[in-house]
C-alpha cells in the first residue's frame, strides 16, 4: 500500500509539472501552437544548395532557429560548426525570425539565450524568416530559402531482437525490470522519475533501445528531459532534450564528463528516438584493469561514438569496480522518461 501510495504521488506530482509546461504524449490536445512550429526543415537555398534548420521552443511563444548549410545535423551537414542563429517569436498561429544579436549565452535565460557555444557562429549571416503553414522561408545572407518541415525517423526504430537476444521490454510486461510501471493503455515503460534497472547482469553485449523525450519548452539545460543510459551502470550515455545545441558530453549521445558525441543526433521532443550500442566492458586481471571498456554507439541510426575508449566510470554509478558484470540503467532523474522495443544480445 505504502508503495502504491508513492507511486501515485509521484504521478500527481509529474501530472501537477505538466500543467506548468509538460507534456508526454504528441497527441495531448493541450500541447501549445508552439510545439508544431518547433522541429526540423529541410529545402534549397536560392543558389539550389540545400539547407536545413532546427527550430527550438523555448517557451512562451519564443524561438531559437539554427540553419544549417548543406542540410541537417547526419544528413548534409559538413561544415564543421557553420551556422547562423536567428531569434523568434510567436505571431498568432505563426512564428517571425530576426538574426540574433547582443549578449547571448550558451543555453542562457530569456533573451540571452544561445544555441551555440560561442556567438556570433562562424558563418553567422544576417537575414530574416518566417514560418506558416508548415514552410520556413527566409533570407540568408544575400539569398533566400524555402523550407518544408520534416520529421525524420530513425532507421531503427522499430528492429526486431534477432535470434538469441533477451527482449527486455516489448510493451506486454516489465518482469526484466526492477522498478518504473508498465503503462497499460501506451504499452510503454515509464520512468516515472526514478531509476530502473533490469534485473540480469551483463558484460559484453549489442543492444538497442527506444526512447521519447518529454516536451519541456520552458526549462533549459539539464532540466529538459534529464536521464541516462548506463552500461553495465558504470558508464552513462546520456539522455535529455539537446535538439539543436552543440552536443556536448552532458548532453544527448554525450558520454557523461567523458567524451562528445561526434555529432549532436539528437531529434525534437516528442518524437521517437533510438540508442543501438555496441559495448565490451573493461578487463580486470590480478586485481588490476587492464583494458577500459570500449563502445561504438548509433543515435537515431547515425555513428556518434566509434570504437570509443571509456577511461573510467562516470558519476551515480554503482561501487562494484569496473570490469564487473552490471545490470543496465535507465535514470529518473525526475524526469517522465519512456521507453519501447528494448532487447539485448549477450556477446559475452
């Protein structure tokens, strides 16, 4: 009883959150206009080159644009850190775009606030833009541009657990897991705010996981979605709301104060996004590690860490010393994390 009842404070807690500016579900009627201007556009720029741009709610009818020569983030993107920023703000059922200008600070408060890590970008260019109606059209520069808004999926969503693989969630119940709820009208595995492990160890294995973000425009950095991935719960990749920022190792695909994710894959709230990893955990012998554990790791079908070299485990993993087999971790962290189509392959 006694667990029920925290169970359902908890719920009411996260529900009380969500009417302060929190939404789970991409169909929730109560989802402000903003959340179909944020997102993904990808066109030409006049020049017939093509171009891509991410759109980031920031509350309050405010807006981040980060354009992309080439294309998007994964998808044409080339240039190193190239990009312009424009500011925005809601005009009834549409959205206006001015070049950013003044102080602004990476991931800063109200107007201040930078997508980039550094302003003004390399390649920023001075221009204007608008969005109605499903297109962003604007001026770059000395050109122009006509974007349509896109929503890309990962190609692995939805990958059936090959033969030998251990199904640790398929939406019909969690017995592989300790802790979180099985949502019985979504058939989602819910977080609920606090971490869940499953209750198998592991060592060496290929796994892949599905995980949606929850719409939270108003709240910045860690605030905005925050959990973890833990391998064998010594080393988190880490799970939370970056769409457009710079990707940084706190931040989505991010091997948490280790190592940035070759690019920042990360998609927009609310929709449907994959982690597939390949993971050795570090060799011990005779009481002393000799080989750190290794990873190459995919976000949303797109290689963000290579045959990676972990040098150590990160912070909120367990005491065992590394080498152990360990159980995999989806963090809380407070936040209403969910996940679907969970499996894993001991390679071990």
């Amino acid at each position: 009883m006694i667990k029920t009842l925290l169970t359902l404070g908890l719920i009411l807690s996260l529900n009380a959150t969500a009417a302060q500016g929190l939404w789970t579900d991409s169909k929730d009627k109560t989802l402000p206009i903003d959340f179909k201007i944020q997102g993904e556009y990808m066109g030409e720029l006049s020049c017939g080159c093509d171009m891509g741009a991410q759109v980031i709610a920031l509350g309050g009818g405010a807006f981040q644009l980060v354009l992309y020569p080439g294309g998007l983030p994964g998808d044409g993107w080339d240039r190193g850190d190239e990009r312009s920023i424009y500011n925005g703000k809601l005009d009834g059922r549409y959205a206006h775009f001015t070049s950013a200008t003044g102080n602004l600070k990476y991931l800063g408060g109200g107007a201040q606030f930078s997508a980039v890590a550094s302003f003004p970008p390399k390649g920023q260019k001075e221009g204007s833009a608008a969005i109605t109606k499903g297109k962003l059209t604007g001026s770059y520069g000395k050109k122009t541009f006509e974007l349509k808004r896109i929503e890309r999926k990962s190609p692995t969503i939805g990958a059936k657990p090959p033969k030998g693989a251990i199904v640790l969630f398929d939406g019909t119940d969690k017995s592989e897991w300790q802790g979180g709820r099985l949502d019985e009208k979504t058939k989602l595995l819910n977080t609920d705010g606090r971490d869940i492990l499953t209750s198998r160890k592991f060592q060496n294995y290929t796994m892949h996981v599905e995980f949606l973000l929850p719409f939270k425009p108003a709240a910045r950095g860690q605030g905005r979605g925050n959990s973890g991935f833990y391998q064998v719960d010594h080393y988190e990749v880490q799970i939370l709301d970056s769409f457009g920022l710079e990707g940084k190792n706190n931040e989505c695909g991010g091997v948490y104060t280790k190592a940035d994710p070759i690019v920042n894959m990360c998609l927009p709230p609310l929709q449907w996004q994959t982690y597939d990893v390949e993971f050795t955990n570090a060799v011990v012998k005779d009481g002393k590690k000799i080989n750190n554990a290794r990873m190459t790791l995919k976000h949303n079908g797109v290689v963000i860490h290579k045959n990676l070299e972990i040098n150590g485990k990160t912070g909120g993993s367990r005491r065992d010393p590394e080498g152990t087999h360990g159980p995999i971790k989806l963090q809380g962290h407070g936040n209403p994390l969910q996940f679907r189509n969970v499996w894993i392959v001991d390679n071990s």
